[in-house]
C-alpha cells in the first residue's frame, strides 16, 4: 500500500487497512517505541489502541493533517513516540487482569529485549548504541554520561537525537524487509 492508501484507509475505518498497518507493518517499530519507553511492560495491543484513538480524535485530524513529506511510517514514528512518553505516567503497568505466570512475563520480556538487541546489532553507529542503552534503557544521569564521554550534556542530546534517528531508519528498513518477507 501507499502512504495515501494508508492515510485513506485509516481515515476510512478500514479494518483491513488498520489491521494490516498496526498489527502487521508498524509492529516492529512500535514494539521497538514501547520497548524504549515503556520498558515493554505494557501491553501492545492497548497501546496501539489508545493511540489509534489519538489519531482518530476530532474526526481524525492528525491523520488528515499529514502532509506526505516524509514517509508515513517516519511521521507515526515521530507521534507514537510523543504520544507515548506523554502516556507513560499515566499508564498502569499491566499488572493484568488476567492471570499470567511469571514464565509468561518473561517470555515477553525475553521477545522484546531480542528484538531490541537485534535492531542495535543492525545500528552502523555503535556509540549511538552505547548512548541508547545508557540513556534510555539504564536512565543514566545525562550530566554524569556527558562527564564520563568527555563531552557537554548539549551534545549529549545531541549524539542521542541522531542514535534515536539511526534506530528508527534501522527499525523502518527491518518494517521493510519483514514487510517484502510476508
């Protein structure tokens, strides 16, 4: 599908399209998104629910507000990932309201952290990874990590803004490929 198919479609309620596009295309990388920011201890398909009501809000006018300058998969990346740490005080930790063992959990955990580690073994940069997994994944004091890299916190940010970048090209391209693979 295009980008406008895509766009069309979900504007239309199409639940093939939806389906096929959060359950299926946008998997990887919203797996990846919640991995980052929710520690992947949420359950998928409630967030990719609640966000899809986010996009479907006021007859879905962030949807009709894309302007097809990027990829759609870039521009979601861009939402999902504002919209989720926006979410992520507010969530519940899925404590569930179905039993599940802690085999179960982690299971899940284990699936996450793979597809994690196998997006950074995909990273070119892996000082990029390095900041990743410092910053997001270990909440290192960004002070603290600028001091041990020798470089100011600004630049920090800066190194972070490009491996969070890096991350999402390399989890799009994944998209890609997995999407040609089906």
């Amino acid at each position: 599908m295009t980008d406008r198919e895509i766009i069309e479609g979900l504007i239309a309620r199409d639940e093939r399209v939806t389906g096929e596009f959060f359950f299926g295309q946008c998997r990887p990388l919203l797996c990846s998104i919640i991995a980052l920011v929710f520690n992947g201890r949420v359950d998928y398909d409630e967030l990719v629910n609640e966000l899809y009501l986010y996009l479907m809000e006021n007859d879905a006018a962030r949807l009709r507000g894309f302007e097809f300058r990027s990829s759609v998969y870039q521009w979601l990346k861009v939402l999902a990932i504002r919209y989720f740490i926006k979410r992520r005080d507010h969530v519940i930790d899925d404590v569930s309201h179905e039993p599940s063992s802690h085999a179960e959990e982690s299971a899940e955990d284990s699936h996450a952290s793979e597809d994690l580690e196998r997006l950074f073994g995909l990273m070119p940069n892996k000082r990029y990874v390095m900041v990743i997994r410092r910053l997001v994944l270990e909440d290192e004091d960004p002070e603290r990590l600028a001091r041990e890299m020798n470089i100011t916190a600004a630049n920090l940010y800066n190194i972070k803004r490009r491996a969070m970048a890096q991350l999402a090209r390399v989890a799009l391209n994944d998209i890609q490929q997995y999407g040609i693979q089906q």
